[in-house]
C-alpha cells in the first residue's frame, strides 16, 4: 500500500513533466516550424508515447 502511494506520486510528477514537454513540443512544431513537417511527425510521436505511458503505468497501479 505505502508503494503504490510512492508510486502514484511519483507518476503524477511525471505526468506533470511529460504535460509541461508536450506542450512545449506542440506549440513549437505548431507555431514556429511551420514549413518543418518533422515537427509534426516528432509532436504526434511524443503524444502517442505519453498516452501509451499514460495507459501503462495506470494498468500497473489500478490492477
């Protein structure tokens, strides 16, 4: 029980982290490159991996 609550607050700072780096990653590729179609590709790719951790880490910690 005390491993999941270090857990839990762990993955919400992570979240957190991965929330504030996509964000920064969309507007950049949005609103700065917008002649780069890698930014897009590279944009679409890190919010895919984040809902894949997203999905991941609560399957781990709701089992």
């Amino acid at each position: 029980m005390n491993f999941k609550i270090i857990a839990f607050s762990f993955y919400s700072f992570f979240i957190s982290g991965c929330r504030s780096f996509s964000s920064i990653v969309l507007q950049r590729s949005f609103f700065f490159n917008d002649n780069n179609p890698l930014a897009y590709t590279k944009s679409a790719f890190f919010l895919l991996l984040y809902m894949f951790f997203i999905a991941f880490t609560s399957k781990v910690l709701y089992q």
